[in-house]
C-alpha cells in the first residue's frame, strides 16, 4: 500500500505554522514535566483554566451533572482522568483515549545518600525497561517530593533551572576499559553501579574542639540540604525522588521537522491526548482523557491501570448524573470505545535488520495504529477487532487524518505491551494508537513533529465522532 508523507498536506504558510505551533507548546509540556507528578499537576492546573471541576467538590456539592460538565479526578498526584459529558447517557459508553505520563529513569533508593573515597554518592534502582550504559556521563536532575513526618510536602526540582547544578553517574575512562568492552551490552553496566555523583566538598572541622567530622563530604550535603529544603537523612525514607536528563527537549534537524527529549514515551501521546479533550464542548458521548501512571512497571498500583480507580470514578459520576446502578455501571464500560494512545516503534535506517518494512511506522506517515502488540505468539496482547479498525479508517478518512498501520518489529524479535489489554478486560474495543518514536526509551527519543499534529487531529475527530 502507498505511504503519504503527512507534511505534503502542509505546504510553507499557515498551515505548516500550526504545526509547529502546536509542537512548540508540547515541547515546552515535555522540558517543564519530566515526572508523573509534574505532569498531573500540569494537566489539572490547565484543565481548571478550561472549566473543569474536581470530581472531589462535586461530590461534596452534591452537583446535578449534566450533559457538557467537566470533571477531573487526580489519583493521588500522580494520574488523571478528565470528563466532559455528553449528550447521550453515560451507559450507552464512553470515547476514551488513554496514555501513560510515567517514563524510564533512575529512582533513589530510600536509603541512598552515603560517601566513599570522599564523594558524596546517590544509591538508585533503574524504573522501566532501559538499556543502563545509556545512562552514564549524562547531566542528570533531581525531581521528585520528599514527605516530612509533621504531613508537609517538599518539591525538589535541580538540575533544570538556569544556574543550577546538574548531576550524572561515571564511567570507566577508554584507557582502562579493556575488560568492560569485553561484556554483553547488558553487562556493561551493572543496576547496582547506576550511582549519582553529588558532591565533594568535607564539611569543616568542628570549631569547637577541631574534630574532624566523620563522612565529611556526606555531612557538608546533609548541611546543604537542611538549610535548602529543611530537611534530615531520614526524610529519604519517604521520598520519591527521580533522576530524568536535565535539559530541555528541542527541535531536531536542520529543518526542525523532530522534537527530540526526555520522555516522548509517553507523553507525546499523553498531551495530544488531553488537548483534544479540551476541543470537546458538548460532544454526543461522554469524552474521557485517560493519563496513567506505572505503565513502564506494569500498570501495577494505586495510580497504575490495574487499580479500579477509573472504574470508581465512572461509578460517581454515573451516580451525580442520576444514572448510576452496578448494572449501569458494567454497561457503560462495556459500551465504551477506546484509543489506548501509546508510542510505536519507528522505523531507524540505522538498523533495519530488526523491522519488516510493510509493517513498520516511519516519521511523517502520521497517527499508528498497532493492532496488537505483544512479544513472539502475540503474548500478552490486546489484538483489536478488525470491525473496531474499520470504524476507525472510515472516521479518520472522512477527515483526512495521516494515519500508518505497524507492528513492533518482526515476529520472535521482541515486544511490548501498553495499558489496552487492561481496558479490554471491561469488554471495550481498544486500539493501540500513537506517535512513532526513534531511540525508545532512551534518556533523549525523538518524534516527527507532524505525526505528533495528526495524532492530536485524530484523537479529536475520534472522541467527536466514534
């Protein structure tokens, strides 16, 4: 079948610009939200801007929903849904579109801070599937909250603001390197050696009685830390603290056709998610945006798409718009169409012994749609009914929306998953649609600006139309 080069639909002037204005606000989502939290925070200052109410003071107004309400739950900080009600009652099904904001990245332990040799080190555990060598000699920044035992929250955010420090993990030096390049490149570097260099400096001798303190360097960091944020040792016992690439995403290639960042995977589907959300104004059914934590680990947990905290949400707001029964609830799951918007797998020239051509994703070929994910026999894999798929060709042609159909790579190559299966357990039709993304997962990926436009034009026409 004939490949179209979306940008072809976007000739220099007007139309090109609204690509690259549209990537522009994404770029700047991408190097201001580098964490789940960030990006849920994000998300609900700028779903209050556009009406939207917590479903929380709904709830204690006992608000009479009605058909164009706003609503949004935010799961513990760190995911959410957002609603606009339509016209049709709610057990009649939902049009969802569901991606996840959590990323790959290096976590602290919570007992991390200690020193050795004189340097003040960073104990961490890997989050999602990385290739670990990716993440040596990178300048990396701390996010995260550190949670005080009086109930008080501290945000820490260094490494990306003009001025600050940046940190990194170090790496054996090329002239000593003879018996490291002898490893698998899954060995090369080991998990337990993904240690943050933070500091160097001893803190002075005690000026009463010229003691020299011990773990100097260690205690001159806990002095900074307390005078910065307030904060003891032990407070790293509840926080939640992430290391990301400091830096900000920026356009990529002499064209500035690519936006290349931290985190593509997966809030380049999660953001032109939530902006088509905010396109609906009384659509005929309900209108969801779905953005989940946890889905590099599973979609485990109370923030993660295995918890039934949708499922809830659904049931109170069922319940304010004087519809709720269990029967009615199961109903409006069942009934609800889904684009379970995640990252595919690019086409890279640079190795394409890994991909089948004619079924590949390529930059500027727009919105993917993977029918089935999986690994090897299509294990653990939500494979969309081709009735589903058809409805859709019909909705995106009408609107000529780029779209390109792929798989993750060849057959016994590997694999993936995403949050689709989760949502099939209701009964709903899901696809797997989203952005092509080159470098998958590493601490900088790339996406094809114009793809990112026609997924954001295709979730719209989809949450309006299916």
């Amino acid at each position: 079948m004939e490949r179209v080069n979306a940008w072809k639909k976007y000739p220099e002037g007007e139309k090109r610009k609204k690509v690259f204005d549209f990537a522009e606000d994404y770029r700047k989502f991408l190097s201001d939200c580098k964490t789940e939290r960030e990006c849920t925070s994000f998300f609900e200052e700028e779903a209050k801007k556009a009406g939207y109410q917590s479903l929380e003071k709904a709830i204690s107004e006992k608000k009479d929903l009605k058909p164009g309400d706003k609503i949004y739950v935010n799961q513990m900080g760190k995911s959410i849904a957002l609603f606009v009600l339509g016209k049709e009652s709610l057990e009649r099904g939902m049009n969802i579109v569901g991606a996840h904001i959590d990323s790959p990245r290096l976590d602290l332990k919570q007992v991390p801070l200690y020193e050795d040799t004189e340097f003040a080190m960073l104990d961490t555990h890997y989050y999602g599937g990385v290739k670990k060598y990716q993440w040596v000699t990178l300048p990396l920044a701390l996010h995260g909250v550190i949670a005080k035992k009086d109930g008080s929250v501290v945000n820490v955010s260094v490494g990306d603001k003009e001025g600050d420090p940046v940190f990194g993990v170090s790496d054996l030096l090329i002239h000593l390197a003879a018996e490291q390049l002898e490893k698998k490149a899954n060995k090369v570097i080991e998990g337990e050696n993904l240690d943050i260099l933070i500091a160097s400096i001893p803190a002075p001798e005690n000026d009463k009685d010229k003691e020299k303190v011990k773990e100097a360097v260690k205690a001159n960091v806990l002095d900074i830390l307390m005078k910065e944020y307030g904060i003891e040792e032990d407070d790293f016992l509840s926080a939640e603290i992430e290391a990301v690439p400091a830096g900000a995403a920026r356009d990529y290639g002499f064209d500035r056709s690519m936006v290349m960042g931290y985190g593509h995977d997966d809030r380049v589907c999660a953001y032109p998610s939530f902006r088509a959300t905010l396109e609906m104004d009384i659509p005929e059914k309900t209108s969801v945006c779905l953005l989940v934590d946890k889905e590099e680990i599973g979609s485990v947990g109370a923030t993660g798409m295995q918890s039934r905290f949708f499922e809830n949400a659904v049931a109170e707001i069922m319940a304010l718009a004087g519809q709720y029964s269990e029967l009615a609830l199961r109903r409006a799951l069942g009934n609800s169409k889904v684009l379970s918007s995640d990252v595919s797998a690019a086409f890279d020239p640079n190795y394409p012994s890994v991909s089948e051509k004619k079924n590949s994703a390529y930059f500027g070929n727009g919105l993917v749609f993977n029918k089935y994910t999986g690994s090897r026999g299509k294990s653990g894999s939500n494979d969309a009914n081709a009735e589903y798929m058809a409805e859709l060709r019909a909705i995106l042609d009408k609107n000529e929306v780029a779209f390109q159909t792929s798989e993750l790579g060849k057959v016994d190559q590997g694999g993936g998953g995403t949050i689709a299966f989760i949502l099939a357990n209701y009964g709903m039709q899901v696809i797997d649609s989203g952005v092509a993304v080159l470098n998958m997962h590493a601490p900088w990926e790339i996406i094809s600006k114009v793809d990112l436009y026609e997924a954001f034009r295709g979730y719209t026409v989809f949450l309006k139309e299916a």
